[in-house]
C-alpha cells in the first residue's frame, strides 16, 4: 500500500518550531512534504500574491520556503512541489497562539486549510494557545491522532477541521462553534521618530464573550477545541427569505 502523502504548512514561517514538532509528528504515517513561507505571515488571512513572481527555495530533501503567503505555499506545494501527486490531507501550523472565533478570517493558518480545501484535498488546521509555560509536544502528538482519523475516514467535501490546543495539558477534547471576541481598542495612534502621525491596528487585549458550546469556552476550561469549518459561507436562512421576499420587489422602479 502506497503511503499517505501529507502536505504540511503554516503562517509561522518555515523556521519555526511549531511546523518542525508537527512534521515530525506526521512523519510516521507517510510522505511529509513541508512548503512554507519563508518568514512570518501572521495574520495575512486568504492573500494570493498576484502582482509579482514567487521564489521556491529547497531547504531539504522535502522541504521548501517560498516568499510568500500561507495561501501562495499550499498552492505551489500541490501544483508545482508534488509535481501533480495531489496530497492525501493538508496540516496547517502548529500556529504559535490561539486561532479561535472571528479570528479564524485574519488567520494565515486557517487559510492554507482552506485554500487546501478549494483544491480538493481535506485540511486540517492546528494552533497552540500561549502562556507562560506551554510546550508543542501534546499539539504534535495530537496533531497525528487527529490527522490518523481524517486520513482513515476523509472529510465532507468543503470542510476543514480548526484545531486549538490549551498552554497546559488538556483534560479531553470538545466539539465546538467559534466563539465571538472584540478588542478594546481597535486602533491605536502613536508618533514616529519623525514626529508624524501614524497607527497600529489590533490593540488592547482581545475581550471573549462567554459563550458555551465555543472554542473559546472549551480552550479556557482546559480543553482541546475542534471547530468544523466550511467553505461555503452562504446564510441559507437568508437566502430562503430574500428568495421568498423578491416576487413582492418592484424591479421595474428601482
């Protein structure tokens, strides 16, 4: 029997722990590819760098940084890095920090999940909440046990699974919606060495809603949260309304 082949990425950069504990982790059930970008891109969300070339530079004997976004790795890893093997899964992260709630559209790991996704190939997306002490050892093994299950089943066509894992060791793991998250202070203006005016985007710490069923309700009690995310972001509730609404809409007078 052929070997899984795994595609492995992040927002973290090629560099960093998280994806090497994670690879590693992986190695035992196939084929371990790593393409990642070649520093950091937190935060970069679904960006396809369009307006310029990309540069693929090997690292390892399967191993490749790319300069560019999470988005741009996961495409070049299946179109041009496995040379049309399409992947069995894609693994994102492990993200240094929480990707939970509404975060999840900011995030540049949960994106090359997705763009997985859009490919075709199931993904799953895999993050490490920050304290003062924590270690990627439980994310990684998780990470595998996790990756064993969707390998051994798949997943709904469309469908990722988001995957974030508390600072201490979990006391078991919960199915759950995203949470909801404000900040306090959205933005914040400050000064340059040149005396002029400029702003920082995302500051004060983030405020939870205590919502029970959410990532965010699971990871603070000490568990291990699973989100099941979609790529079809389409309200059907809505659209049954506004279908049900537009016969009554006078088109003619618009």
């Amino acid at each position: 029997m052929t070997p899984p082949l795994i595609l492995v990425s992040n927002d973290d950069g090629y560099h960093s722990e998280g994806i090497r504990v994670l690879a590693d982790a992986l190695g035992s059930l196939g084929e371990v590819w790593v393409v990642a970008p070649d520093r950091e891109n937190s935060a970069v969300s679904h960006a396809l760098t369009l307006s310029r070339p990309l540069r693929l530079t090997q690292l390892a004997e399967r191993g490749f940084a790319v300069d560019g976004t999470p988005t741009d790795c996961v495409t070049l890893g299946v179109g041009q890095v496995l040379k049309g093997r399409t992947p069995d899964l894609v693994v994102s992260g492990i993200n240094f920090g929480a990707n939970m709630g509404d975060d999840v559209h900011y995030s540049g790991t949960v994106s090359a999940a997705f763009e997985a996704v859009i490919l075709g190939v199931p993904a799953i997306a895999v993050s490490q909440v920050i304290w003062s002490e924590f270690s990627y050892a439980f994310a990684g093994r998780f990470a595998r046990l996790i990756a064993t299950r969707v390998l051994g089943r798949g997943l709904p066509p469309g469908v990722l699974l988001n995957v974030n894992i508390p600072p201490s060791r979990p006391k078991g793991v919960r199915f759950t919606r995203l949470g909801k998250r404000t900040y306090g202070e959205g933005v914040v203006e400050d000064t340059d060495p040149r005396g002029r005016k400029c702003y920082w985007i995302g500051g004060g710490d983030p405020v939870w809603e205590d919502i029970p069923g959410t990532d965010y309700a699971a990871v603070g009690a000490g568990y291990t949260s699973i989100t099941p995310l979609q790529l079809d972001m389409t309200d059907r509730d809505q659209l049954l309304l506004l279908d049900s609404e537009v016969a009554a809409w006078d088109l003619e007078g618009s």
